[in-house]
C-alpha cells in the first residue's frame, strides 16, 4: 500500500491519522504502565509509535514531575478540583474563593447534590493533601512503595547516581535502568540507597531522551518489602552526556 | 482507621466493601493521593487554569461514578490516566465540534483489542509501513510530536506543554523537522523504487 508522505495534504493527513491509531498488536495500556516488558513488547513498542509515545505519556503520567513556572497553577488546580468534589473537606478550613459551585455544570452540581444527599449530614474535616518534601536519602521510612529522590524529570545535566529513600527491612535493592520501550540498559543490586551512574547510562542518557529507572528492595531472603516504584528522567536538549 | 500506608488497590477493595458514608471517605482519600497528578497533565494540556480545573473535575467525576465497577484489571493510576487522557481529547473534539466518543470506551478497565486474524493482519500491514518509516527517519522526539499531531489531531501547543519542549519554536520544530526528514526519505524510497 502507498503511504503518502510527508502528510502536505488532507487525504495524506487522514492516512497518517489511521495509521498511528492503536493497532491489533498494540500493547494495552496496562502492559505499558510496566516498568519492565518482555522481549516481544519490547519489539513491538521499538516499531510502534503509538505504543513508545502512549508508554512516554503514561510514564510521565505517573511520575508526575513538576516542570518550570507550573507549581503554583497545578497546585491551585489540584486544590480546586478537591474542593469542588469534597467541600466539606474544605469548607471549615477556609473561605471559598476562585471558581465557585455556581460556576458549575449543572450537571455536576446536581450530581454533587445527589451525593450530598446520599451522605446525609456525614461531614469530615481532613488536613489539606501534605506537599511531598523530599527527604535525607540516607533516611529511613516505612512506606508501602520504594521511593524515587533522584533523578527525576527534566535535568540540567546526566546525573551522578541515582537515589531513593532507604526502606525499612530492606536488606538489598534491585535497580535497573530502562528505555521508554522497556529495553533493559543495566541493572544491579545494591544494599545502598543509592548507586553511581554507570557510564551505560551516562552514555544512553541522551539529550531529550526519557529513560526509566526502576528500584525493588527485598529482605535477605529475597522477598519484597515495598512496592516496586519507578520514575523517569530526561536530560535536556543541548548538554552533553558524560561518557558518550 | 488510618490509610495513609494502604495502597491504592487496597483502598479500592475497602471501598468496595465500605457503607456509603465511609465509600465517600475512603474515596476522598484514594483522590487525595492523584490530584496533583491530574491537574499537571490538565494544565499541561489546556495552558489555563480554569479550564485545567474544569477537566480535572470532570476527570475525577468520571472516576467516582465508575469505581464501584473498576474491577481492578490494572492499577488505578492506570485507569486514571486512561480517563484523563479521554477526558482532554474530548474536550479537544467539543472544541472543535466534532461528535464525542461515548465515555465508556475510556472507562472500561483497561482496553485491550480482540480483532479477527483477518482484521489484524490487514490492519497491522496498512501501519507497518507507516510505522517503519517514521521509526526509520525521524527521532524520538519527532516521532512522539508526529504521533501526537497526526495520530491524536493534538495541536502543537498542547503537545509543547504536554512533553515539556523548552526549545522556542516547541511542537512546531519538530514537525517542522519531521516533514522534512520524511519528504527527503520518500524521495529516496521513491528513487530506490522501494515504495510499497
């Protein structure tokens, strides 16, 4: 078949549209949510630009990294979003202001009325979401999931090693470090809360490409006690990778 | 009772065990935990804060009329992104004028294909072509701009703020640069009479 390219025209945009839709072969979204994929995933997003742009989003998605100028306007959102959905949470805490119930859907205010209702006089009053203050890698927490320190989102330069919060009852962590399609770069084991760059990854961290980090950490026995978690760095365009 | 170390899934299997009031509790603090994570991609995706709070609502009103029936076939972020991720090509199709999908294709757990042999074959062929070209020719960040472009209609400026593009020019460069690197590649597959 005739692919018509570059996509100048109506009809050759409208194929381009059909072919970078999701395929038969494409991976579900859960499958690209993982961390780690299996070789034939692997094949499979290398060649799909569908699923490798899907599985970048979806990482970014989760790691859920602040960028330049947007915290006060992201937080503002988020705050909103909570009040519009749980006043009462909110409502004793502090005067309501911004974008009120009456600048609502109706839809939404009918629905939000239904639940009121069906909750009957249920009020709670919470503390408001804490602001995640990275903390003393060398600290120990007790958490349900390892958590990432460093590096995460958008860098200025390749880093020096990675690092996560050291977990309670964790004798050794497993890192491993990975493209966006899931190919595996290095991996090691390590009983640190953190280890240095190896210069794979320094040379595999190219400007304005995303890669993954993944860490586990398991007892002496083997058996996990965290959640895995992972994140996603990029070094950006312009700096030149160390070891490359 | 405390659930500030229970996980999501956790939280969601309670909730589904859980009387109405405490249903109400319990999901509060399962949304508590993803806020921020849905307001970033919203503002990401509109630029406006206003109007970022408006698909952050509607995201997390989707997901409290749905989670009763959220099985659990992925995680809940998962699901969540995959709502999120609707929601914004939604609202970029009302803005535009075009017919809405319905929400529940998005709300389904996580939707996975079941075509025919038939169907798959012809259907992977008509994108292998395209998708080995693009692979071929442009880079990472080319083919994601091209993907988003092309693939979602995403404007360029959605796609800037969505993959963080700080270069001045963002999206549009790198289409630019796409569809020049692609018309240069057709010519040679056209010169090499390789064209399928």
């Amino acid at each position: 078949m005739n692919t018509p390219i570059p996509p100048d025209s109506d009809s050759a945009r409208q194929h381009w549209n059909e072919a970078l839709a999701a395929g038969p072969l494409c991976l579900s979204l859960e499958r690209l949510a993982e961390p780690a994929l299996d070789a034939g995933e692997q094949a499979h997003v290398q060649t799909c630009p569908r699923c490798h742009t899907e599985r970048a989003l979806m990482l970014d998605f989760e790691a859920a990294l602040p960028a330049d100028g947007e915290g006060a306007a992201v937080e503002w959102i988020a705050r909103e979003t909570r009040r519009r959905l749980f006043p009462e949470a909110v409502a004793e805490r502090q005067p309501a202001h911004g974008v009120g119930w009456w600048r609502l859907p109706t839809w939404a205010t009918s629905m939000a009325a239904g639940l009121a209702i069906a909750v009957g006089a249920y009020l709670m009053v919470r503390s408001p979401s804490p602001v995640f203050e990275p903390g003393e890698p060398g600290a120990v927490y007790r958490t349900a999931a390892v958590e990432m320190v460093s590096p995460l989102g958008d860098l200025d330069a390749v880093p020096a090693e990675l690092t996560w919060r050291a977990v309670d009852g964790a004798a050794r962590y497993e890192v491993r470090v990975l493209e966006v399609d899931g190919t595996e770069i290095w991996r090691t084991t390590t009983s640190s809360p953190s280890v240095a760059t190896p210069d794979v990854v320094r040379a595999a961290a190219k400007p304005a490409r995303t890669l993954a980090w993944a860490v586990a950490a398991m007892d002496a026995s083997g058996r996990p006690v965290a959640e895995p978690a992972s994140a996603t760095f990029r070094v950006a365009a312009g700096v030149t990778p160390q070891g490359a | 009772m405390s659930w500030q170390d229970a996980s999501d899934e956790e939280l969601l299997q309670a909730y589904r065990q859980a009387t109405p009031a405490d249903k109400r509790e319990l999901a509060s603090q399962l949304f508590d935990r993803h806020y921020t994570r849905v307001a970033r991609w919203c503002f990401r995706f509109t630029g406006e804060r206003e109007s970022a709070a408006d698909l952050a609502q509607n995201v997390f009103v989707n997901v409290y009329r749905h989670l009763e029936s959220f099985q659990g076939a992925s995680r809940f972020s998962t699901w969540l992104y995959t709502i999120t991720r609707h929601e914004c090509l939604a609202r970029l199709r009302r803005d535009r004028g075009r017919p809405e999908e319905s929400d529940e294709d998005a709300l389904v757990d996580v939707p996975t294909a079941d075509p025919g042999p038939d169907t798959l074959a012809e259907q992977q062929s008509r994108a292998d072509y395209a998708h080995k070209v693009l692979v071929d020719t442009l880079d990472e960040v080319e083919r994601q701009v091209f993907t988003l472009h092309y693939g979602d209609d995403m404007p360029l400026d959605h796609i800037t703020r969505l993959l963080r593009l700080t270069n001045a020019s963002g999206a549009k460069a790198y289409i630019v640069s796409a569809k020049r690197k692609l018309a240069k590649a057709v010519r040679r597959i056209d010169a090499r009479g390789e064209r399928l």
